[in-house]
C-alpha cells in the first residue's frame, strides 16, 4: 500500500523534472542566441576586413549558425524527453 509520502515524493520529483526540462531548454536557447550573435559579429568583422572574401565567409557562418542551431534543438529535444518520459 502506497502512503501518503511515497505519492507526494513522487510527485515532487516530477515537478523537479518538470522544472529542469523547463531550464534546460532555455539555458539551450539562450546559449544558442549567443553562439550565433558571435558567429555573426565575427562574420562580419572578416568582411569588413577582407570585403573580397564574402562568399567564403557568409557559406562559412551559414553552416556554423546551423550546427549550433542543430545542437539547440537536440537539446531543446532531449529536454523535451526528460519532460514528457
């Protein structure tokens, strides 16, 4: 027979799942935002510096940003996981 306690600490640590997914997804969001505002800061310094080379270094921050947008939304998605298994 279940008391009480054991149904509360149940669901207390589902609520502290709950919590954690919720961060973890946003602390994947926020670091994403900044990998990109730097990968595009970046960017755009190279060109100033070497105008010839945009081509080069826009293809070069395209696939960065999608790696690291591709990182976010696997955590976003194991978050996700945590939430919801």
């Amino acid at each position: 027979m279940f008391s009480l306690s054991t149904i509360l600490l149940a669901v207390a640590n589902v609520a502290i799942a709950k919590m954690g997914a919720g961060i973890g997804a946003g602390v994947a969001v926020i670091g994403a935002g900044i990998g990109i505002g730097k990968i595009g800061g970046s960017a755009m310094d190279a060109i100033a510096r070497q105008p010839e080379a945009v081509g080069d270094i826009r293809s070069n921050m395209v696939l960065a940003a999608a790696l690291v947008e591709g990182a976010a939304f696997f955590a976003i998605v194991v978050c996700l996981l945590i939430l919801f298994v």
